[in-house]
C-alpha cells in the first residue's frame, strides 16, 4: 500500500470545553485513536466515507514520510496526495 492514514476523534477535553476541534484539526495525534486505513489511493483510503469529519495523519509508506493531517473530508486528503504524487 502507498498510503496509511491514521484516523483519531475528539477525547473528554472537548466535551469540558478545554479544547475546541480545530485544536485536534491541528494536532490530531492529541485525539482518541479510531482506525488506521491503507491504500492506493485517496478513493481507497475514503472507502464508503465513514470517519467524514474525523481527524487524520496521512503517510506516505514507503519514506514514512507525513504528507498531511486535519479534517478527513473529501477534498484535503485527496488534493495533498495529489501534491505529493506531483513532487516525486
């Protein structure tokens, strides 16, 4: 697989009102741990969108390279694996 993507949520610090979720949008390693997802592409690693609006850490497999990280929507995921693809 070309790609791992690290799926986290919010933890109790959101529902205190500590931290509000652009905080884990940022840091989402700081999130509760939900799922790692692999694969090929961005249209594999989507699958049927079940963790939309999920944070996420996106790696490149091969280097281990972090290509990105944020909100899991149909749009950042995708265009930065399209960067990354450009660039070598």
């Amino acid at each position: 697989m070309k790609y791992l993507m690290i799926i986290t949520a919010e933890d109790e610090r959101y529902m205190r009102g500590e931290v509000q979720l652009d905080f884990f949008s940022s840091h989402p390693w700081e999130g509760l741990f939900v799922d790692v997802v692999k694969g090929n592409t961005f249209e594999e690693l989507y699958g049927d969108g079940n963790y939309e609006g999920l944070f996420y850490q996106l790696y490149e497999t091969d280097t281990g390279h972090r290509i990105g990280c944020g909100i899991f929507d149909p749009d950042a995921p995708k265009e930065e694996i399209r960067e990354w693809e450009t660039k070598v």
